[in-house]
C-alpha cells in the first residue's frame, strides 16, 4: 500500500473545491435545496452540545475549521437566540487550550479559560440565558444584553477586544441592509489580519422575493447587499470564495470575508 502524503491530500481537496465552482449542476442543485429547506425551518433541527444552533451543518462544519484555523483568542457574536452558535465557539476555543496545554505540558484550568467568546443580542430571553449560564462552556462566555449598533454597546465590545490578540467575529442578528452595514463599520475593523468576518443569511439575496413576507428583509436589503456596500469602502477584506465552494449548501454565501490587511 502506498505511503499516505497530507500534502497531497490537500492539494486534491483544493483542486476539487475549485472545480466545485465551475460545477453548475452542483450549484443549482445546492441552491435548490436553500429554496425548499428554508420555510421548513431545516436549519433548527440542529443542536451544539445540546443548544438549538439554528444553522445549517455545512456552516457549522466551516465555523470549526475556522475557529482551527484563526486560533482567535476572542470571538465576537451578534445574535445569540438560543446560544447554540456560543457554545460552539465556546467549545472550540476549550479544544484550542486544550491543544495549548497539550503542546507545552502544563495543567489546563477550566475556570480560568484563556480564550472567550463575547455575544451580543437585543433581547436575551431568560429562559436561554438560564441555560447558556448552566451549560459546562459558561466559563468562557460573555453576554452583553442591547442592539448591537447602540455607540454604548459598541463602545463596550471595542473596550474588550482592546483586551484580546486575534480576533474573529460573526455577524448574525437583524438580518437588514442597514443594520448589517452598521455592524461591519463598527465590528469588522475588530477582525485580525488572515481571520474572518463571516456574515451570515446573506442568502437571503438569492431566495425568492415573498419567502419572508412578514419580515422586513428581502432581495436588495440583507447582509449580502450590506457586505458589497462595504466591501467597495474597505479593501482590506475579500470574499474567501474557497469556502462557500466547499460547502456549496451555505446560508453565507459571499459571507465568508478575509482580512488580508
């Protein structure tokens, strides 16, 4: 049997995820399933070690090759519904502790995490603060309860990144042009050079017009108009394009945004 090579496994991961963004069939087949899996409500059939995360698996999957990647010592969320997005991060950051520990042979205390996970959403429900507060990742949580674009919330956010390294954030509150493009003025610039702004639900552009009727996004007003509105100001990001290519079913298409500089 020939001697495994990673290299070249990667390279073969990498020349396949390039063909995927020529593979139109693949593409309208994804897209498809986003159409008929969003009234349904697929995406909340989901949990993280036990929280309802509220997105699709293939997002989840990138989310954690991320965190891998990055090594952020502070993730940024806004929206926190259930807190299963938190948890995720959460747990994440304890593995890359973990590996820390690992690596230098020294004792890993729980209580006291080195890296965290900072949520902000305008309504905490108690019920889902109870629980994310009960939950074994609670030591590397902060919630921080107000609009995520109000100048003292995110004076408040700023003030603890200034604590932080390398840092990586998520966008994934009030999914409208406007509040989406305030969110990356006042958050993305927190972003690390080679992390990740990821903005979520920008598939709301591609979706039918009267898929959310009683909601005031839609086709022309959603984060992924927000992201090109931003994008034409801040050349220091760019849409990483690998990965929507590798996920293919992704609510964050074009969402997926590099600091290059």
């Amino acid at each position: 049997m020939a001697e495994f090579n990673m290299s070249e496994f990667k390279q073969e991961v990498s020349a396949r995820i390039a063909e995927n963004g020529e593979n139109r069939q693949m593409a309208a087949a994804a897209q498809a399933f986003l159409h008929v899996s969003t009234q349904p409500k697929y995406c909340y059939n989901f949990a993280w070690l036990d929280r309802p995360i509220i997105q699709y698996p293939q997002d989840i999957v990138a989310i954690q090759e991320l965190i891998w990647s990055v090594k952020p010592d502070l993730i940024i969320e806004t929206g926190i519904a259930h807190g299963g997005s938190l948890i995720l991060s959460a747990s994440m950051l304890a593995l890359l502790d973990y590996n820390d520990a690992v690596e230098a042979g020294t004792l890993l205390d729980p209580a006291k995490p080195k890296r965290r996970v900072l949520g902000i959403d305008i309504d905490i429900r108690a019920h889902n603060r109870a629980a994310i507060e009960a939950h074994p990742m609670a030591s590397r949580i902060q919630m921080i309860e107000g609009s995520s674009i109000a100048p003292d919330i995110v004076e408040q956010v700023k003030a603890i990144a200034a604590n932080h390294n390398r840092i990586l954030v998520c966008l994934d509150s009030m999914h409208t042009h406007e509040h989406v493009l305030a969110e990356l003025e006042a958050y993305a610039p927190l972003t690390s050079i080679d992390s990740y702004c990821v903005v979520f639900d920008t598939i709301i552009e591609d979706l039918p017009a009267d898929m959310y009727p009683d909601r005031p996004w839609g086709p022309g007003n959603n984060p992924k108009s927000a992201v090109r509105a931003y994008l034409k100001r801040h050349p220091e990001f760019e849409i990483d394009y690998s990965i929507q290519h590798k996920l293919m079913i992704t609510v964050a298409p074009d969402g997926y945004l590099r600091r290059v500089r």
